[in-house]
C-alpha cells in the first residue's frame, strides 16, 4: 500500500489523487476510505486519512472522509460499527470530535439512520453485537441530552416501528435484550416501560412477545412473561399478553402453532391457563383464526 501511494504521489496530479483514489466509489457508492473500514484495516484508514490531510481541503475532509454514506446511507463510521470494529470506530470518533461540531457528531453520527432507517445503535442491537452497543451508549452520554437519549436510543423506531429493544427480541439477542432493559429502567418511566417496551407494537401489530412466539424463543418468552409480570397487572397480562393479536389475527398461541412449536405451545398453554377462563382459553384457540386455518397455511 505504501509503494502505490508513493507512486501515485510521484506520478499523478493532486487533482487525480484528489478524484481517482480518495473520492472515487465502487458500485456501491463506497469509498477507499470506507471500504478499508468494511475490512478492519486501520492501518490503511490511516494512511488514506495521511494522504487526505496532503490533498483534500478541511471541507472536504469532513464532506467526503467523515460524513460522506454509501449506498445503505452509512458513513464510514457506521460501516465500522456494523462489522463489530470496536478500534476503527474509536479512530473515526477521534478524528470526528477534531473536525467536526458537536451538532455534526449528534446528528450525523449517533442519530443518522441507514436505509433501513435504523441508527447505529438500532443496528447493534439488530445483529447482537452488545460491546459495540455498550460504546456508542458511553458516547451518546456525552453527546445527548437525557431526553435524546430517551428518545433516540430507547425509543427511537426504524422503518417498520421496531424500536432497539425489539430489534433485539426479533433476532432472538437475549444479552442485548437484557442490557437494553436495564437502561430503559434507568431512564424511562414505569408507564414508559410498559407501553413503549412491553407493549409496543410495530408495523404489523406485534410486540416483543409476538416475535418471540413466532420464532419459537422459549427463553426470551420466559425471560419477557418475568418481566412482564413487574410491571403489569393481572389484566394486563391477560389481555397484552395471552389475548393480543396482531393485524392478521394472530394471538401468541396461535403464532407458536404456525411455527409447529411444541415446547413453546406447551408453555403459553399454562400461562393460559394459570391466568385465563376456559372460555377465554376457547377464544385464543379458535378465533378470530382457527388452528386449523393456520397450520394449512403453513
């Protein structure tokens, strides 16, 4: 890498360097500089970041190195923290907080959501990663007010109304759904807790609980009944929980049972039971979709 820098030094023009190699991007709208944090080569971010100082004006190094998205609207901040490099997001961040502002880093940084319309700290929870998490938290600790951190980090939505908690619970990240509650209970009301954590629905009408169920998530469905039951109240959980259904009529038992989920069946049969009448029990196996409706459907 260090001979073609030469070189191009040597025998290119800095407006060549300047377009051809620092600012030139492949199909997919990335850059040299982000694809070497795609790679995890902080070497090489750090010689492309040399050679930017040499040939690209302050504004420029700002636009095209720190703030510039790919093709899934991400900075090479983003792409670092996507691919779990914990040392090349602390070398971007670094770099951020000399050359840009305090709203830049906010707003360009911790809040800038990907095509998908998840922020970085969405998508940390969406693929597991719960380090990654933990450090962009610290970092919006001191870039976020206590209400931003409120409502960006916990319960901020993407593009189909999942919020971080349920990007958790959807991909089945029980640690990550843990750390994510533990913060929520630091910073959110019980009321908060329970209506925009337990009891949010997304796009589709599902809560955490649904996409439990769906997936057949044995322990994070014990993991959110235990939680459940701190917060809310007999009826609640009757009637949240057990007795919910989704936009296309789906309960929780019947979700497992499109899944062919035996042990989870099991279990939410003696929620029901322990929480239900047998003529509420009645109404979670046949209405408003019959079982039977539903395995032909499978």
């Amino acid at each position: 890498m260090q001979k073609i820098l030469d070189l191009a030094k040597e025998k290119l023009t800095t407006e060549k360097i300047k377009n051809e190699m620092l600012l030139c991007k492949d199909d997919g709208e990335t850059t040299a500089w982000q694809l070497a944090a795609h790679g995890g080569e902080l070497d090489l971010m750090q010689k492309t970041w040399e050679l930017a100082e040499e040939k690209l004006t302050t504004e420029e190094i700002k636009n095209e190195m720190l703030l510039r998205t790919d093709r899934e609207g991400r900075t090479a901040w983003h792409i670092a923290a996507y691919r779990g490099e914990l040392g090349i997001m602390q070398k971007i961040w670094e770099l951020a907080e000399q050359n840009l502002t305090t709203e830049q880093i906010k707003n360009e940084m911790l809040l800038r959501t990907d095509r998908e319309g998840k922020t970085v700290w969405q998508r940390a929870a969406y693929e597991g990663n719960i380090d990654i998490m933990q450090k962009i938290w610290e970092l919006a600790k001191e870039k976020l007010t206590t209400e931003e951190i409120k409502n960006e980090m916990l319960l901020r939505t993407d593009d189909e109304g999942r919020t971080a908690w349920q990007l958790a619970v959807y991909m089945g990240n029980l640690d990550v759904m843990q750390k994510i509650w533990e913060l929520a209970k630091e910073k959110l009301t019980t009321e908060e807790i329970k209506s925009e954590i337990l009891l949010r629905t997304d796009d589709v009408g599902m809560t955490a609980w649904h996409f439990a169920a769906e997936q057949g998530n044995l322990d994070i469905m014990q993991k959110i009944w235990a939680l459940a039951q701190e917060k809310l109240t007999t009826e609640e959980l009757k009637n949240e929980m057990l007795l919910r259904t989704d936009r296309e009529g789906r309960n929780v038992w019947q979700l497992a049972v499109s899944q062919g989920k035996l042990d989870v069946m099991q279990k939410i049969w003696e929620w029901a039971e322990e929480k239900l009448t047998k003529e509420e029990i009645k109404i979670i196996c046949d209405s408003p979709q019959t079982i039977g409706q539903i395995i032909y459907s499978r």
